[in-house]
C-alpha cells in the first residue's frame, strides 16, 4: 500500500475555520473530493513528524509543515464546469491563451469567504502549489510538471491581495492543460481527461530582507545517491544546498552536492578555478518591492533572480559561505576575510554549528522506513529563528535487479558508446530509433531551438508508440541555455534512454536534485554521461552511416535495421550500449 496516499490522512484533516496562522492545524481544507498527491505526502509525512520524530534531539530547530490550506478536487470541478472551460482545456490552444482564458473565469462563489478571510489575516508571501490527483500514484510523481505561483501578499489593499491570489489560483489551474502537461501524461497510461487539480496555498518559509523575501537554505535530499563518489554508497544518499528559494535546485542550476555520510568531504574539483565556476552565484527570491510588470500567466512574475553580493549585504551568508584568499590559494570557512565567496554551507557541514546535516539523516531515515522506499524530499530553512520546514516527500524508484558489466565488454568492438557514470538499471532490447543533436553544428547558442526541433520529432515517435535513444550535451532538463538543452520532460518523453555528452567548452555535471532527474528515475530512465575527457567515446560515424528517417537543422533521426541492446549496472554505475542485440 502507497502509505502517502493513505484515505485515513485525508478523511480526518479539518476544514478551513478562517484562522489560517493562529490554529494549532498545519493543514486545513476547502471544498470535498482528492487532496493531490503532493498535500496527501504533506498531510501523512505531518503525522509522522508529529508522532515519530523525537523533539529532544533537535530541541534548537522547529521542524514542521509550513502552515496550508488546501482547495480539494471538487473546487476545481466546480470552477471547470460553471466556467464551461473543458472545450478550451482540451484544445490546441497555446499556453498563454489558455492562461488567458482561465484568468477571466470566476472561482466558485461559495468558496469566496473563506479565501477573503484567509488574506484578510496573513501578509505575508504566499506559494500556490499544484497537487495534481494524479500524482497519487507511486511511479508517475509528476515532478515539477505543474505551476507553482508565488504572490508576496504584502499589498496594503486586502482587495488587491485578495485578486493576486485569485489569479494564482486560476493560473496553477489552467497549467493542468499546458502543452507539457499533456505531453508528459501521453506517456503515462493515463490522458488529459483523467486529470484533477487541488491547489495548495501555503506561507513561504524565510524572511523580508529589504525588498526580497527568501530562506537562508533551500535543499532537496534524497536517501538513495545514483552517482556516489569517493567512499560513499549508493545508500549514503546525497543533498543538494542552495541560498535562497529552492527553484535553483529543482530547476537544475548549480547547488552545493555532499553525501550526508561525509558531510565535509567537498564535490571533486580539479582545481579553485573549478570550484568557483561551480559555485552558486545568484539566487530566487520573492520580490517585496516595487510590482513588475503585470503578468498573471507568468509562474515567476512576482520572482526575482540576485545576485550573491544581495545576500551577503541581507547578512544571509554567514552560516553559509566561505571566502577565497588569492594570495594564499586557499579557501577559508566564513566571510570574516575579504575576498570572492563560495557557498560551500561549511560552517554547517563542517564546523557543525547547527546540527542540520543529522536532522537530514535523520528525517530520510524516518520517511524510508514510513515509506517502504527510498525518497526525495525538499525543505527550506532560516536560522533566526532556527526553522526548518519539510515542502515534500515522495518516493524514489530504484531497481534492485542484479546487472553485471565486466570492464572488458565497455570496450567491446560492437559498442556505439559506453560508461562509467549511468544512471539506472537493468537491460533493454527494443529500441531502433535514435534521435541526436549533430555534433559537428552544436553550439551553446542553440540550445533553444535544438528544443524546438527535438519536441517535434517526439512527438511523433510518441504517436507511433516507438521509445528511442536520445544523445547531446551537455545537462539535459537545465534551465540554464548554456549549461546544456532546456527542454522541459514532455518535450523528451519517449525516450527510454538518454545520453548526455560532453564537448570540451561545455562540461558540466547532472544535478540530482533536478525534477527532470526524478522524472528520469521514476520513469525508468537509463542517463548516460560521456564526458568529453573520458576513455569511451561515441561512434558517431557509425550513427552517421544509420538510414535517416528525419533531419531538422540541428537534430537527426536514424532508424536501425536491428534493435540496440542497453545494459546498465546500477550498483557499479556502469552502462554499454551495443549497436545490436548479438
């Protein structure tokens, strides 16, 4: 049984009683029908920190759910039907019409009063979240697939606040039927139609410094790590740290990675010049200044992206910062010297000032054994007060099928490519169609319309029920253009393996926080890095030599007269893939 989903959490939360901050409820509901999958996990990881987690061994740290309210299922009916919104919700409108469309409709009149009471007390940022009624389900966790929108709510008009959260509301709706969300689900068993939304407003955890609004430390944990390094196993797990709101994590950008089993062991670098590349240098935050543009259908209209040296004037680095010295070549723990900063989170990880890294391992351990599986959850932090707040947890997929890779067959004469460092587990032999980005015309420059093109071509094979091989570079799912291809899961969904080359001007590691990289592992997902500096190459005249069935600018299809066999090791990270099945 799937515990996060369990009927008994969701019978028993109360309803909304208009004292959104001063009940003693974290969680409280509008409406009937599903709470969505993500406010189930909420609902059931607060009984367990309620009932499991020992007070006394983190006295010094509030540990808890940020205080939500959750609109059920049956709002959304509601809204959908008297809004006569299906016809548009089904149709090929873009995006943004359907954003659109979705703002002028009117939320239920019955649920008007208690959103008018709940703004009439709170001013401070509030996030509304998705929590899709699909994401129930144990494998298909939808990560990142929905709209998160934040509204600083700081308005000194209730009416003006009032409207901003109205329109977030509509706005976290209407992504139930953007073009990634209806990709994504065509390669679940499930269709558009399926689908339900419960929204969850919910207080943002952090501080008003100056103008923004943001926690010192956002973190997304996982129990089970698919690339240890040095001394750590699969099962030490691996963290990933970032200054501000965990957008930065979640989106693929670059974060602190340890293992909470060695804590103070750095990521590996070969050299200070690395490592500062490789450090953080901005971070989000909820603008508390002057209003933007206005923009309701835009997810990040009330977000702003900082620069380091913001924070460091907020006072947010102290517990989390180091400083290099130049003319010593070494990096020192705080910001008591002058010089660049590097979030290394050392005075936590090393120096323990605050026992954050054994509440991590402690609060995996606990929702592991709650679970029956291993997980990811994320959480956000501030340090005065010391408060720690869980955002959510969900379950990892890990195959515990024994694969065995020899070095020898990694450089066997039939391999089109291999390696050392792969994600996943098991073998595959059913796939003859490879789509890849044409090495010899890539650059960083084009990574947006190599999206384009590859969505496209997805899209088609998804229609033919065909999974295929995916090559290119660079961090596929970033959102950064320059770190590799920014496409979104839907874009890529039928591919059942993807390979993330590296050419020597763009070389970057996979961010494991990213909700492209569990959408990877819950979907089963083999993910290849072929470093550009490593011993195994790809055959790329061998591919260039395949029968091609279609060719875009960047991009190439290629049919196989046989299909491919895929092995990959899980436990050793190894993986080879032969050009056929002999």
């Amino acid at each position: 049984m799937n515990k996060l989903s369990d009927k008994a959490v969701q019978e028993n939360l109360p309803k909304f009683n208009r004292k959104f901050f001063d009940s003693n409820e974290r969680i409280s509901c509008i409406g009937t029908g599903s709470l969505g999958g993500k406010a189930q996990s909420l609902a059931f990881i607060n009984n367990v920190l309620t009932s499991n987690l020992n007070p006394d061994s983190f006295s010094q740290i509030e540990v808890s759910i940020p205080t939500m309210v959750v609109l059920r299922t049956d709002v959304f009916d509601t809204f959908m039907k008297q809004n006569n919104l299906y016809e548009t919700a089904y149709s090929d409108m873009p995006d943004d019409r359907i954003a659109h469309e979705f703002q002028k409709a009117d939320l239920p009149f019955e649920i008007l009063g208690d959103l008018r009471m709940l703004i009439s007390q709170v001013h401070s940022p509030l996030a509304v979240r998705s929590s899709s009624m699909l994401e129930d389900a144990m494998f298909e966790p939808f990560a990142g697939i929905y709209a998160t929108k934040m509204t600083p709510n700081n308005q000194p008009a209730p009416d003006t606040r009032f409207h901003k959260l109205d329109e977030a509301i509509k706005f976290v709706y209407s992504s139930t039927f953007f073009k990634s969300a209806k990709d994504y689900l065509k390669a679940t068993p499930h269709s558009t139609e399926d689908e339900k939304m419960a929204v969850i407003i919910q207080e943002v955890v952090g501080h008003r410094q100056n103008e923004r609004f943001y926690p010192i430390l956002s973190g997304v944990a996982r129990s089970y790590n698919f690339y240890p390094m040095g001394r750590a196993n699969p099962e030490d797990g691996v963290v990933n740290l970032a200054l501000g709101l965990g957008k930065t994590i979640v989106d693929g950008d670059i974060s602190w990675a340890y293992s909470p089993a060695y804590p103070n062991i750095n990521p590996p670098y070969n050299s200070i010049g690395d490592l500062l590349k490789q450090t953080q240098t901005d971070f989000w935050v909820v603008n508390m200044g002057k209003p933007p543009a206005y923009d309701p259908v835009k997810e990040t209209e009330y977000m702003l992206k900082e620069d380091l040296t913001k924070a460091e004037k907020d006072g947010s680095l102290k517990n989390i910062a180091s400083t290099y010295n130049a003319q010593s070549d070494r990096v020192s723990i705080g910001i008591g010297a002058n010089g660049p900063r590097i979030l290394t989170f050392a005075p936590l990880l090393v120096l323990n000032k605050i026992p954050l890294n054994d509440l991590i391992k402690s609060l995996l351990s606990l929702c592991e054994e709650e679970i029956g599986t291993p997980v990811e959850i994320e959480f956000a932090m501030t340090f005065d007060p010391l408060r720690f707040g869980f955002l959510q947890v969900r379950p990892m997929v890990v195959s515990t099928d024994r694969i065995e890779i020899s070095k020898e067959e990694l450089t066997d004469k039939n391999v089109l490519l291999a390696s050392e460092n792969v994600l996943g587990n098991g073998i595959e032999k059913n796939i003859q169609d490879i789509i890849y980005v044409k090495p010899e015309i890539f650059e960083s420059k084009y990574t947006q319309s190599i999206s384009s093109e590859l969505e496209n071509l997805n899209q088609k094979l998804v229609t033919d029920g065909q999974r295929y091989l995916l090559i290119g570079f660079g961090r596929w799912g970033s959102s950064d253009p320059w770190l590799g291809i920014p496409v979104n899961w839907g874009q890529v969904s039928g591919a059942k393996v993807i390979v993330e080359a590296t050419q020597s001007n763009i070389n970057v590691d996979l961010s494991q926080g990213s909700h492209f990289f569990h959408n990877l592992t819950s979907f089963k997902v083999s993910y290849f890095s072929v470093p550009f500096s490593g011993k195994y190459k790809i055959d790329w005249d061998w591919l260039n030599e395949q029968e091609i069935i279609n060719e875009t600018q960047f991009v190439r299809h290629v049919r196989l007269p046989a299909p491919l066999q895929v092995k990959v090791d899980g436990r050793r990270g190894y993986g080879v893939i032969y050009k056929n099945k002999e």
